[in-house]
C-alpha cells in the first residue's frame, strides 16, 4: 500500500496528480491518502477536473478518489462557518 500524504501549504493540485499518477503507474489499484491545506473548497475544479475526486463513496470507480468532505462542504461545514459563526462564549 502506498499512502501520500502530504501537509505542505501551497503546493498546487497539479503538483498532486503528478505524484498520484507515479504512484498508479507503480502500484496496481494503490491505496492513496492525501492531506494538505489546498487553499481550495472540495467542489471546485481543481478537485473535481484535475484530481477526479467524488463526494458519495458509490460513484468512484478505479482510478477516482473520493472527497469525504465534499459532503460535508455542501451542508455548510466549512472555515467560512468557522470563522463567520459565533463564539461559543458569546
């Protein structure tokens, strides 16, 4: 199994499929984790176009990645309702 994880700030999604399509080519239907600040939302296109990636575990098929936290995007969990909700000492 080999498991990418990377927690660098900054390093652009292309950067990732690069190493993802490494990794695929070496290993047959590898397991890959990937971490990082993407300094991007789960839907946009960086994710979705570039890296494949799918919010609903049903719809990946070899090759794709899924995105748990599309899902949880979608319902508002999010650094916007983070920053933009009040304190609990409020």
């Amino acid at each position: 199994m080999t498991t990418l994880i990377d927690h660098l700030e900054g390093i652009n999604v292309d950067h990732y499929h690069k190493i993802i399509d490494q990794i695929k080519q070496k290993e047959e239907n590898p397991k890959i984790l990937v971490l990082g600040d993407f300094n991007d939302d789960p839907i946009n296109s960086s994710f979705k176009k570039v890296l494949k990636t799918k919010g609903k575990k049903k719809d990946v098929i070899q090759g794709d990645l899924y995105n748990p936290f599309e899902k949880l995007f979608k319902k508002g969990y999010n650094t916007c309702l983070l920053y933009t909700s009040p304190s609990p000492r409020d």
